[in-house]
C-alpha cells in the first residue's frame, strides 16, 4: 500500500505539469508568441569567419490580415562592419522594397529586442511558393539560410 501511495503522489505530480509549456510562465499575446515562434538566426560569415548575425521572422504568418500579398520579414542584424550595406533575397530573388526601421518600432513587442547596434529592417517579396530561403549578403559576408514554411 505504502508503494502504491507513493507512486500516485509522483504520477499526479508528473501529470499536473504536462499541459504547460514555455509560454505558460509569461504573460505573451498571441501576436508575441507567434513572433517568438516565427524568429530564425543565423551567422553572418565570410569563410570561417563571423561577421555578423541575422534575426528574421516572417510577417505573413504573425499578421495574416496585414501581410498577405506579398512575402513580407521582419529583420534585424548586426554586422562587424558598419559601412556594409545588406542585400537579401529570398528563394534567389532580390527584395521589392527594404524599409529601414529605428530602434524601437512597430515590431520590437515581438522580439522585444531593440538594440541601438543592430540594424531593422520591413522586407517585401513577390509571393513566393511554400518553402522560403532568406538569406542575407554583404560584400563577401553571407549568412546562413533561414527557412520558413508557409502553413497550410
């Protein structure tokens, strides 16, 4: 009996923590998870070596009703060299439009990061099909390819 009683205690102890998750302990709108869910990073590297970092999330998935024509990201990065100019594509095809963002705007709630040396940026691309290859390219930098797929 003295077994089965200590058994029952572990087994509800076990199972009272099964329907939590990590965003159980904070207090995130919908919107802020999807975007914390939805952010990918990557290095920035020329060779060996790291350049940089690139952080990305995909609009499109976060706002549907916002962002539904074209692909649209939201991305931020930091590069050792201040005067490289970033070039991004997505599946191979250059951007539409790149729109340079402050600091804190209308996207930082999502990431909740908003560093005064990183760089943000609005990304718009034609509509693509469901799997998405971001990348970014600075001279002889590149980062690592950050893959998103649309849900169904």
């Amino acid at each position: 009996m003295k077994t089965f009683f200590v058994f029952l205690v572990f087994a509800i102890l076990f199972t009272g923590c099964a329907n939590k998750n990590a965003f159980s302990r904070f207090n995130m709108s919908e919107k802020q998870e999807l975007g914390a869910d939805s952010i990918s990073n990557s290095k920035i590297k020329m060779g060996d070596k790291t350049r940089g970092v690139l952080s990305a999330a995909y609009l499109n998935k976060v706002f549907p009703e916002t962002y539904g024509e074209d692909e649209y990201f939201y991305a931020y990065c930091y590069l050792k060299d201040k005067k490289a100019t970033p070039y991004f594509t997505l599946n191979g095809q250059k951007a539409i439009s790149i729109q340079e963002l402050p600091a804190s705007n209308q996207f930082t709630h999502l990431t909740s990061v908003d560093a005064k040396w990183n760089k943000y940026y609005l990304i718009r691309f034609a509509k693509q099909g469901d799997i998405l290859k971001f990348s970014l390219e600075s001279g002889q930098s590149s980062s690592g390819l950050l893959v998103f797929e649309k849900d169904e």
